[in-house]
C-alpha cells in the first residue's frame, strides 16, 4: 500500500511540476482557453465589425466605412488577447509586480494590434490629404502614405523590442554604420529613389499619361514605384525604367499636347497650271478654316504653301493642328481631310503625282566593222574594192612556185 501511495506521490509531483516547472492541468486548461480564442476569433471579430459598420453607414461619408473594414484584422486579434491574458492568469506566468514572459507577451499582442490598426488606416485617412494632391501630386501623397505605413512598422517592432527588454539605441547605431556600408555599395538604389522624388516634385508625368523618354522607351506610364517606373508600351508588354533614367533624359509628354500636328508633303504633277496650284491652295485653306475640328490662326499656324519641285512633282506643304489629341479622333480628322483634299485636286482638273521617270531614245551611234584578214594576213576591204568579194582570191601549187 505505501508503495502505491510512492506512486501516486510521484505522479502528482510530475503533474503539477513537469511541464517548464508549470502545472500540468493549468497548462491545458491554458491552452484550452488559447485555442478556444483563436475558434472564437473569426466570429467575434465579424460580429464587431458588423457593429461598427451598422453605425459608420448612418454617416453621409464613405470614409469611417473604410476605416472600419481597415480595422477588421486587428479587431479579430482582441479574443487573442484577453484568451492569452486568462491563459496567463491561469497558468500564473505573471509576477506580483506585474512583470513576467506572460503579461509581456499580452502587451506585445495589444502593441502589434495597434499598430497594425494604425498601418491598415493609414490607407483610408490618406483620402483627407486631397488638398495636397493639387500640390504635390496624386502619386507623391500616395509615397507619403507608403512612407507611412514602413514608419508604423518600424516603430512597432522597436515597441515590441523594449517589451522585452532589448534596447533599440545600439540597433540604430549599428543599423546607422550598417547604412553607410550599403550606401557605399548601393549608391544606383539611393540615386533612384532621389530621381523618383524629383520625377514626382516636378510633376514630369502622371500615370496614365503617354512618354517618349528618348533612347529608352514609349508608352504609357502605370506606376511610378520608389526604384522604378513601370511604362506600358504600344505592343503592350511592360518595361520597368529606372527612375535616374527618367531624371536625366528628356522626357516628352504627349498626354499634355494643347493640339495635334498634321504635316503633310502634297505633291502634283508637273502639268498642273499656276491658276490650278492657286486653287488647291486656297480651297484647302478655307476647308481647313470652316471645319470645327482644326485649330485656327492665331491659335495655332496653319499653312497650304507650294514647297519645291520634286523629281516627279510640284509639291505643297500642307501644316495644321486639330483641336483633339486622341490618337483615334486625330485619325479620324486626318481622313476627312484627305478626302477634301483629293476632291479639291480633281475638281481644279489636276491629280496627285507619283514616282516616274523618262526615258528618250536616241538614232544611235555609228557602228565601226572591222575590215576582214585573208588567209595571207593581207587586210581586204569589201567596200573599196568590190570585186573582191565576188572573185575571191585563189593560189593555186604553180602559181606559188613562179612566185618562188
């Protein structure tokens, strides 16, 4: 019997001492009432929001609803907390005088609850920072807002680290000689986030605007990041241009065009009568002149001048501004004019002229016959000497031997 009793003695010593000096039973109780707060959490949190929600909709702005539905994660985070809290109590991790890894470990959930509410409503409150956007910027106040959000996570780990008794100052210092040595070695990275902010300060480009950066890129600009800018080009494949390009290359913004330039050689032919090229030339003005899609002197120059003769043409230099700067709209108005302008053409009773050459033949050159050799070597002449060509000469064996 007092054997059993030794066991039983020993198995309560293990139960109440074993688990990190705890007690066994308070330590499940513990986890149970943890695990019961992570079930429950979803639930309570949906029903809070749903609460707050019911109030902000009474309201004529949208803005505490997004505060609202911002809040929804660290609000799902309070069962967490006070099921951590009661574990504690339970288990007794705290200390009398309030200190102790449970109650710090409390406060570090509520710390990372609150800044986490404070990053996730910085995104909804940046909305009361439209007067500044006429200032410096959608894209600038967005960056601020970022900057914001880093700034709360930093702050917050810093928070958590004095909770446990980790002192911040020489991280800083280290983190400061740390800097030098990667801004030593990161010297492109810094130069494009400067870029970005004298990209942005000046207001070059928005998104959605189209850029020519010369020798880079053409497109349309989607995002303006802190390293890059992402600009979408015509065949719609993405490119990702460093800011330090966009700062010290020209950009040109077509997106801030007043007008829209039509420059066009008009070349007709050659026959085409002085009174004929006065006519083309002013009947197309005053086209130009009574249409409410092309801009008008002063505004802009308008010109319909004979230019220079070329190989095969007279050719005019027709130059004008239409009012839009949407590329479709401006192809629209470009068509119309080059239907106005060939019927102007063929009713002064001319045409359009086109690439052509002439070619004039000559009688020729005498041709020269070179004079015919005898099998004697001796030079014949058919046209002194007629008869040559009819009595050919023939030597016979005699005859060669009186030569002899």
């Amino acid at each position: 019997m007092e054997t059993m009793n030794d066991l039983w003695a020993i198995v309560v010593d293990v139960w109440t001492t074993s688990f990190l000096g705890l007690n066994v039973g308070q330590a499940l109780v513990g986890l149970l009432v943890v695990a019961l707060a992570f079930a429950v959490r979803g639930l309570v949190g949906w029903a809070i929001t749903k609460f707050l929600l019911a109030h902000a909709q009474k309201t004529t702005t949208q803005m505490d609803e997004k505060v609202v539905r911002a809040l929804s994660g660290p609000i799902r985070m309070i069962p967490i907390i006070i099921g951590v809290y009661i574990a504690v109590l339970i288990v007794g991790l705290d200390q009398p005088d309030g200190e102790g890894p449970g109650l710090n470990l409390v406060r570090t959930l509520i710390v990372i609850a609150i800044f986490w509410a404070l990053h996730n409503v910085v995104t909804p409150i940046s909305y009361l920072l439209r007067p500044l956007q006429r200032a410096l910027g959608p894209v600038l106040v967005d960056w601020l807002a970022k900057t914001l959000r880093i700034l709360f996570v930093v702050v917050g780990a810093g928070a958590v680290l004095q909770l446990w008794g980790i002192p911040v100052a020489p991280i800083v210092a280290g983190l400061g000689l740390f800097g030098v040595a990667v801004g030593l070695g990161a010297q492109d990275l810094f130069k494009n986030l400067i870029s970005g902010l004298l990209v942005l300060t000046e207001k070059r480009f928005l998104p959605g605007e189209w850029i020519l950066v010369d020798g880079v890129v053409e497109g349309t600009v989607e995002q303006i990041n802190f390293r890059s800018t992402l600009v979408r080009r015509f065949d719609r494949s993405p490119v990702y241009v460093p800011n330090s390009f966009l700062s010290d290359r020209a950009v040109t913004n077509f997106s801030r065009m007043t007008h829209r330039r039509i420059r066009w050689m008009v070349g007709v032919e050659y026959k085409t009568t002085k009174e004929q090229l006065q006519y083309i030339r002013d009947k197309t003005l005053e086209w130009l002149d009574n249409h409410p899609g092309f801009a008008k002197p002063p505004e802009v120059a308008t010109f319909m001048r004979v230019d220079s003769f070329g190989p095969s043409s007279i050719d005019y230099l027709l130059y004008c501004f239409t009012h839009t700067t949407n590329w479709g709209e401006w192809l629209a108005l470009k068509e119309e004019l080059a239907l106005a302008l060939k019927d102007i053409v063929e009713g002064a009773g001319t045409a359009f002229a086109f690439p052509s050459t002439s070619v004039y033949m000559d009688d020729g050159v005498e041709v020269f016959v070179p004079p015919k050799v005898s099998a004697h070597g001796r030079k014949t002449d058919p046209d002194a000497n007629p008869d040559a060509k009819a009595a050919p000469e023939t030597l016979t064996r005699g005859e060669e031997g009186d030569s002899d």
